[in-house]
C-alpha cells in the first residue's frame, strides 16, 4: 500500500503561526522534503521534532520527485515543505503533485499561511476576485510583456518580489500600468511588518531603505480588455470591420452576424448596407 504526500504549510515569519496540524503530521511522517534542510532544521529544532530531512528545491525538483515516489510506493509518508508558506505556491510543490496523481498516490494539503492571502486581506483593495501572478521575471523584457498582459486585468493584482529588485519593478509598473493604488505588504508576520498603502508614484518618492520580502497589490484595472477592443471594433468603419472578419477567413453571413453582436444592432441593417453597396 503507498503512503501519502502531505503538503505542510509553514510559518511565513511568526512561529506561533503553525497549526496544531501541521505538527502533528511532521511529527508522524517517515520523511521531509524541504526546499532548505537547514532551514527547515531550525523550525524542527524549535518544535522538538526529530525526522530524516531530503532536499526538494526548485532545480531538483523533476529528479527528486520520481525518488520521493518511489519511497511513496513503498509505503512511506512524505511531508513536503518550504522555507515558509504553502508548498507549490512560488515554491517547490506542484512537480510532485503532478507525478503523484499519475501514480494514483493520495495527496494531503494541511493549509496555513500564505503571504499572498494574507496580505490581500489587510491590504484595503477588492478582495472579492484576484489574481496571483507570483514573481515576475528577472529579465527585463519579459517583466514588461508580462505586466503588458496583466494591463487590462480588473481584479486585484498580487505580485512578490525581492527587496533589490522593488524599485525597477514599481517604476515598470507606473510605466505600463499607470499611478493605481498599490499596497505593499513588507516582513509579514515579523517583529517589522508593515503596509504602505498609496499611488505607485508616491511610494516611489517615499521609499529610502529596502528591506525585507515584499508582497505587491495593485488595484485591478478600471477599463477591462473587453472595453478596449469594444472601443477599437467601434471605432471602426463598417467597411473596415467588415475586412476585419473577412481576413479571419469568415464566410459573408458570419461576418454580418458578428458585425450586428459586436454593434448591437439588428443583423437585417448590416446586410443591407452591404447589399446597397453591391
């Protein structure tokens, strides 16, 4: 019989934050894999919990996966973690989930933190849709068509990033996404945790010393991407909108019916304007 592949959330700072759970499921598996040994190590120590540790970090993530399943299969109980918050989520986690359900191995999430959600929900911007986009890139053009992608996103935006890299990423962000509201959440759970809540221009202005990891809100666009190509489609001639559709490779009557949705008008009116051209 295989054994089961707990997913174990850690403290993102404050150590209290550990759940009576995730204890007790460290203190019962047969092994740990962590994205540092030696910090894991430190919180075991801290917790009086004494188990054999492996490491799972995000290079040897494909290698270590097929050996972690092969103790799985063999019946062994297997705790993954990172060095804070929930495995897979901007950490190692989500290769070996892959690989379990392929080998129909139960999978186990013991939930606690999460930078992301935590800051989200103290940040005073929309909690009711979000989307986590993680690290941007290092490289510098492929930062820039990511937040050009994001542009038009309405919901509440959550990025993370690294102290020395925060300044080039909010100028990028005043550049293609404008002066919104951001928050940004630095040292959570920590003796410093802090939440700077204003324009991206201002904070530019006010931020001196970097320090700390920082998780990054921004206000979800105020025009959506569908308001844009409405707004393009509209400005249109019909005669341009019609070549649109037709270099799509769109028979006459498609092309038509698509033109009276995309206007919102009777289809009746385009085919005859179309006709009298004829």
């Amino acid at each position: 019989m295989s054994g089961k592949l707990y997913l174990v959330a850690t403290p993102i700072g404050n150590l209290d934050d550990i759940t009576i759970r995730a204890l007790n499921v460290l203190k019962e598996v047969d092994l740990i894999a962590a994205e540092d040994t030696r910090h894991t190590l430190g919180l075991l120590n801290h917790f009086e919990i004494s188990k054999p540790l492996i490491s799972y970090y995000k290079q040897t993530e494909k290698a270590r996966s097929e050996i972690l399943i092969e103790k799985l299969k063999e019946g062994k109980n297997i705790a993954i973690v990172s060095d804070a918050g929930t495995p897979g989520i901007s950490d190692p986690g989500e290769e070996i989930v892959k690989v379990a359900i392929e080998n129909s191995i139960e999978i186990i999430p013991i939930p606690g933190a999460c930078a992301a959600i935590n800051a989200l929900i103290a940040s005073g911007l929309s909690t009711k849709e979000f989307s986590f986009i993680g690290f941007l890139s290092a490289v510098k053009k492929e930062k820039k068509e990511k937040l050009e992608e994001i542009k038009y996103e309405t919901r509440t935006l959550i990025l993370y990033e690294a102290p020395h890299k925060l300044k080039g990423t909010l100028e990028m962000i005043l550049e293609v996404l404008g002066d919104r509201k951001i928050v940004l959440a630095r040292e959570l759970t920590k003796i410093h945790e802090e939440f700077i809540r204003d324009k991206v221009s201002s904070i530019l202005d006010k931020i001196e010393t970097i320090k700390g990891e920082f998780v990054i809100l921004i206000e979800g666009s105020s025009v959506s991407k569908k308001d844009i190509e409405e707004e393009n489609i509209n400005s249109l001639s019909l005669d341009e909108h019609y070549d649109l559709y037709k270099n799509e490779g769109l028979s006459k009557k498609e092309i038509i019916k698509k033109i009276a949705k995309d206007r919102n008008v009777n289809k009746n009116e385009i085919y005859q304007y179309f006709i009298n051209k004829e």
